[in-house]
C-alpha cells in the first residue's frame, strides 16, 4: 500500500475545526440586535476538531471511528469540500462521491429520472456521462416503472435505493461513506455490499464513518477520532479493540461533570433501597442511564458508566 | 483549457436543470400547465386595468393604460420574482449543500434565468394584449388604441442589466439569509413599499406642479430606469443616453456588492445551515 507520495488521494493535513457557539442560536437579525444591546454576544468557540492529519492511499479503504459527537462527520465534510477548516488543509486528487446522506437533495415534485439527471448534474457530471449511467443506475435502483413517478410517492427505502445507485454507479476514485451501509430490506442491502466490494476490487478509495465491525470486510485500516484528535491509526482489528474497550469500559479520563455524578451514587449505596432495582437492568447505553434523573445508579457506581454530555 | 469548457458546458446544463425545474415546479400539475405562466399576467392585467383605469383614465403618458401597467409589472416582476425565490434558495436546498460540494451561485442565478423565462411568457401576454388594443374596434368609430413600433425588440438591450440588477440582489439575499432568517419579513414589506414607489400602476406626470418628493427621488430608483426604458420602446421612442448608462451602472453595482458578499461568506455557509 505504501507506494510513495503520488499515490496518496486524499491528503489531510494539521486541519482545525473551530465553531462559534452563538452561530448555533443566533440566526436572525433580531436576536443580533438584542445580543448585541444586552452585550451577550460572547463568541464561545467550540474546537470540534484539533489538529487532524493523516493520508489515504489509492485503493485503500479506511474506517473513521469513534464515539458521537467526536467530530467524524465534520471531518467528512471537510475532506469532501463542504466544510472548509479553519486552519490546515484537505486536499484530494480525484473524483469525489460523498454519501453523506441518501436522497438528500431530491426534489419531491420532479420524477425519479428527473432527480438522477439532477443529482448527477449537481455532483458535477456533464450529460454525456450521466446519459451513459443512466440503465445502469435504474437496473441497480431495482425501483422499475416507478423511476418515472414523483419522488414524493416513494417510499423512504425506495428513496435510499435511488440515492445509493446514483453515489456507487457514477464513476468516481473516492467515496465518502456516512453510516449508510443498512440500505433498504436484506435483498438490496446484500447488493450493496457486493457492489462496494466490486467498486473496492476496481481500485476505489473509500473512507467510512462507522460503529459497526461490518466495515471489517472492507476496510484493514481504522482512524479513531476522539475528541477531535487522531487517537489512534492503524490495523483496523488492533484500532477496533483498543475503541470497543475504551467505549464499554470506564472512560480514561473521568471528565468533572462524571465525577460529580458518581458521588451522590456512591452515596446511595449506603442507603439500601435501590440496588436491586438498579441491578436488574441490564448496562444500557450511558445515554439512557445520564437521562434518569434520579442518581440511583449504585450498581454501576463501581463501574461507572460515562454520562453523556 | 479544454477541461475549463467542459466545465462551462456542465454548469450550463444544470442550469438548465434548475430552471426547467423551477419552471415546472410553479405551475406543478396545474389544470392548464405551462399556460398559467401567460394567463397568470394576463388576467392580473386585466384586473389591475379594470381597478385602475377608472382612477387614472384611458392613458397614461401616451401610452394605453392596459399597456402601461402591464409593461411596468413585467418588468418589475423579473426582479420580484428573481429576489424573492433567491431569498430562501440557498437554506431551502440546505440537504444537498450539506451533502454535497455544489457551487453555491448556480441556485440564485438558476433562479433569476427562471423569472427571465417567466418575463418571456409574461411578453406573450402583453403581445396579445397590444395586439387586442391595436385593433381598430374600439370607441364605436374604428380607432385603435395602440399602435406598434419597431423599437419593441429594443427590448433586448435591457434584459441583460434588469438580469444582472437582480442577480445582484439575488445573490445578496441568498446569502444573508442563511444568517438573519427574518430578513424574509423585512424584505417582504421593502419589496411592498419598492412597488409602490416605482410608477407601476401610477404615472410621474400627476406629481407636475406639486410639490411632491417622489418625481425627485425617482432617479435613484434602479427599476424606474428600466421600467421607463421599456415604456419609451413600446411607445416607440429610444430610451435617452443617460437612461442606459443609469440601467447598466446600477447593473454593474448591484453585481459586484452581491458577488462580492457572496464571495466573503461562501465558506461559512454550510456550517450555518
């Protein structure tokens, strides 16, 4: 794989992510103004990503784990153009697919021929190309004589179906895949599998965003994103250990707001009420247990599992 | 240099794309279809002279009332249509900007073509109208009210400044919005009050000998060049030196603060979607 510099396709360099904070709330004229008069216009930056570099070959196929929220997504965006860093650099030497999220842009009015032509056009394809895919995206979309019924009427499988034909069917060196791999009934998602793994054998570079180990089959190197820094890169089954351990297991570093949380537990503990309430639950997702508002998580106190932020 | 052309080559067809599907979209499934978009003018015509004309009377500056309105709307309607539908185009396609690489501009400017294709329409309707006054049927004694001139293709020449006035805004809009979403509310009473003070339905000769402001601000108003450019072609005058120097300088400013608006914020757009 390591073939020298002019292999790398995708290159990604010391790249920063900084948002500010207010972008999210103030979206109109009138909030700026009154932010503005009451002088609560703090521009908190929030660093989604802190320095993030790494290569990607031809042919390579590489996994971006990490939890939620850790910045994959961002980094997706920012390696397809979308996004631009706010320091460092993203360049790619090839065509581009991102398949950030099927049928994204459909436009529910026009038929699903109509919406090909169209998407294609947007990803930047000329007609000539998109009139020679054009059979083979219907063939694979298995969608029939409905390709000339409004997207409106599709169902939203039907609709995945389609976005995922035209992504894998218009030729291009790079896709950019986001946790879209459970694409419509057993049938079809087998399809998509083999698909990718014959676009894999012609020399495709891929980048998945993923939680699952089904990237395995593709992909023998992983990318672990943790707190907007490159945690780990390497060996995808050595990257997946050390990621599935750190998920499930107590958290390396107990942020503050963990900490706290973990003391009331502990203080309950004496009290002998819940335990065995607590205990029948089988460990779910740390979301669900930071949601209870009662405390009263004794069981795991030992074990403390990482309330999310 | 080859790979440059075909890049022109494709963002003309998807602009293409858009345009027919804009075009498509406004009269979707409608009774009638495509012919909505030269009914619609006409019968707001007909309204607008039926109101109007028992205010202002059969003509106005030499020009037949009917005509007179209908030529001020369509004109005005390009850059109507054009800002307000480029208002909430970019968050409206926010999906596909923040799935795909797109270049921003395509959707403002697909969207000015349409209200241009729009005004093509909107011409048919006020062909068939000036054709319908020309006839010499009217007042009981054979007169007609109206007679045409060559210098109606004259038209032409103002489309591409009328064009580019309202992509300018186009692309302005398109891009604030995406940061002030209540601009919509302040746009829409502007494009109210920019109405009323462009001689649409009205005509500056009534302001004579009065001391009213209006005829001395009119200059400044970017659509009172073309909408008067227009009406001097359809009474067969051509449009005096100063008027298309003022048609294409307004042009020419409102292009380069739009773009360069456009440019200055383009990378903070998908993150604000």
């Amino acid at each position: 794989m390591e073939n020298g510099r002019e292999d790398v396709v995708l290159e990604v360099r010391d790249v920063t992510m900084k948002f500010n904070k207010y972008e999210v709330g103030v979206n109109s004229l009138k909030e700026l103004v009154v932010r503005a008069f009451k002088k609560n216009l703090k521009k908190s930056k929030f660093e989604c990503l802190k320095g993030v570099s790494f290569d990607v070959h031809r042919g390579e196929a590489v996994a971006l784990i990490g939890k939620n929220g850790a910045g994959k997504s961002t980094l997706l965006k920012i390696v397809s153009g979308i996004l631009k860093p706010t320091t460092g650099y993203a360049k790619r030497y090839g065509r581009i697919t991102p398949l950030l999220r099927l049928g994204a842009g459909f436009d529910g009015n026009a038929t699903g021929l109509e919406n090909i032509y169209l998407n294609a056009a947007i990803l930047g394809y000329t007609k000539k190309d998109i009139d020679a895919k054009v059979p083979a995206i219907i063939e694979f979309s298995e969608l029939g004589d409905f390709i000339y019924s409004p997207i409106k009427t599709y169902s939203s499988g039907m609709m995945a179906r389609l976005g995922f034909s035209i992504a894998v069917n218009m030729e291009s060196e790079i896709l950019l895949i986001d946790e879209i791999l459970a694409v419509g009934d057993i049938a079809f998602n087998k399809k998509c599998h083999e698909k990718l793994a014959e676009l894999q054998k012609q020399g495709l570079t891929f980048l998945i965003v993923s939680h699952g180990e089904a990237v395995k089959r593709y992909c023998k190197r992983a990318i672990w994103i943790d707190g907007g820094l490159v945690r780990e890169d390497g060996d995808i089954s050595v990257v997946f250990k050390h990621y599935t351990e750190a998920m499930t297991k107590k958290p390396a570093a107990p942020q503050p707001a963990a900490a706290q949380a973990a003391k009331p537990a502990i203080a309950q503990v004496q009290k002998p009420a819940a335990p065995a309430h607590a205990e029948a639950k089988p460990a779910q997702s740390a979301a669900q247990q930071a949601q209870k508002t009662v405390p009263a998580q004794p069981a795991t106190a030992s074990k403390p599992a990482q309330p999310k932020q | 240099m080859k790979n440059k052309t075909g890049s022109i080559t494709q963002r003309m067809y998807l602009m293409r794309l858009l345009v027919r599907r804009n075009i498509k979209n406004q009269y979707y499934r409608s009774f009638i279809g495509v012919l909505w978009t030269v009914l619609n003018p006409l019968l707001n015509m007909l309204v607008m002279a039926f109101v109007f004309s028992a205010i202002f009377g059969r003509h106005t500056d030499g020009l037949d009332y009917p005509i007179y309105i209908l030529s001020g709307n369509i004109i005005f309607g390009v850059m109507r249509s054009s800002t307000s539908s480029s208002l909430t185009c970019l968050v409206g396609q926010s999906d596909m900007l923040q799935k795909t690489k797109v270049p921003i501009e395509v959707f403002p400017t697909a969207n000015t073509f349409s209200a241009l294709v729009t005004f093509g329409f909107s011409f048919i309707a006020l062909l068939i109208v000036a054709g319908f006054r020309a006839l010499p049927i009217w007042d009981g004694i054979g007169a007609s009210y109206y007679t045409f001139h060559w210098q109606i293709v004259l038209v032409v020449l103002i489309l591409p400044a009328l064009t580019i006035f309202s992509l300018g805004i186009s692309f302005f809009l398109s891009g604030l919005y995406v940061f002030f979403r209540d601009i919509r509310h302040i746009y829409t009473v502007l494009l109210t009050l920019w109405t009323y003070l462009t001689p649409l339905f009205y005509s500056l000769n009534s302001f004579e000998g009065t001391d009213s402001i209006l005829p001395k601000i009119m200059k400044f108003n970017p659509m009172y060049h073309y909408v008067d450019a227009f009406r001097d072609m359809l009474m067969g005058a051509i449009p005096s030196v100063k008027t298309w120097i003022a048609m294409y300088v307004f042009a020419a400013i409102s292009i380069i603060i739009g773009w360069l608006f456009l440019q200055a914020i383009k990378n903070k757009i998908a993150a604000n979607l």
